[in-house]
C-alpha cells in the first residue's frame, strides 16, 4: 500500500514585475509548492475569493495600489486572510518600510533582489511558524 501524498501548499504569488514573478513562481514548483499567479491587488483579491491560499508572497508597490494596504485590510480581525502567513518582498529596505511591513501584519520582510530558492526558504519558514503557532494555541485551550 502506498501512502497518501503530501498536501501540497498553494503560494499565492501577487508580484507586478514579469521576470520576478516567473523566477519567483518557477522557483517555488520547484520547491514543491502549488502557485496562483496575480499582478495586482484586484487579481489577488480574485484569487483569494476563489481558493484561499496557504500562504502569500506579497509585493509592496502594485500598479493599482498599495501592497500593505490589501495586507492590512486581509489582517483585520475575523477577515478570511486573518490567519495566512505573508511574505513581503520589495525593492525597498529602508527602515521605514520594515517597519510598516511588519505593522501592517507581514510575517517575513525579503529586501528584491531575492533569489527564488532563498524566497522558498523564506516561504517554508513562515508555514512552519504557522504550524507551531497553532499547535501551540492548541495545547493551551
């Protein structure tokens, strides 16, 4: 008898900028995840009402708004998105712009350029927080 395969995670890659998008997405299969596709927030947004992912690459400057924005509003209390880990990349590193990743509700901030196997790493890394997150909210209840 031959077990079950693995489940395998959705990214839902929201990346404006063609050739990132394909490395980044061509590099997450490769690491065995499953991979929808948006350029923009309203493509994201689409995506997220159709199949909700396990965990999103986010990038910060979209063409029709504000990368942090959709995160924020995903974090609101008892929103679907509330709970799925984000992984924020832009080309910007400024301390200002951390700070607002981080307090818009990103779990991992990755300064572009990014190589595609380093944003795996990044992207099993915030899954795994997630795992440990909720099995410990388990024990405690």
């Amino acid at each position: 008898m031959t077990a079950e395969p693995a489940h395998r995670r959705l990214v839902l890659l929201v990346e404006d900028n063609d050739d990132a998008r394909d490395i980044y997405a061509a590099s997450l299969r490769h690491a065995g995840f499953d991979v929808d596709e948006a350029e923009d927030i309203q493509q994201a947004e689409d995506h997220v009402r159709a199949r909700r992912p396990d965990v999103v690459v986010l990038d910060c400057r979209l063409p029709d708004g504000d990368g942090l924005g959709l995160l924020e509003r995903w974090r609101r209390r008892g929103a679907v998105m509330s709970e799925v880990p984000v992984v924020v990349v832009t080309a910007s590193e400024t301390r200002q712009e951390v700070e607002a990743a981080l307090l818009a509700g990103a779990d991992i901030f990755v300064p572009k350029p990014c190589p595609g196997d380093v944003l795996a790493a990044h992207v099993d890394r915030a899954l795994m927080r997630k795992r440990t997150s909720a099995h410990l909210r388990r024990i405690e209840t």
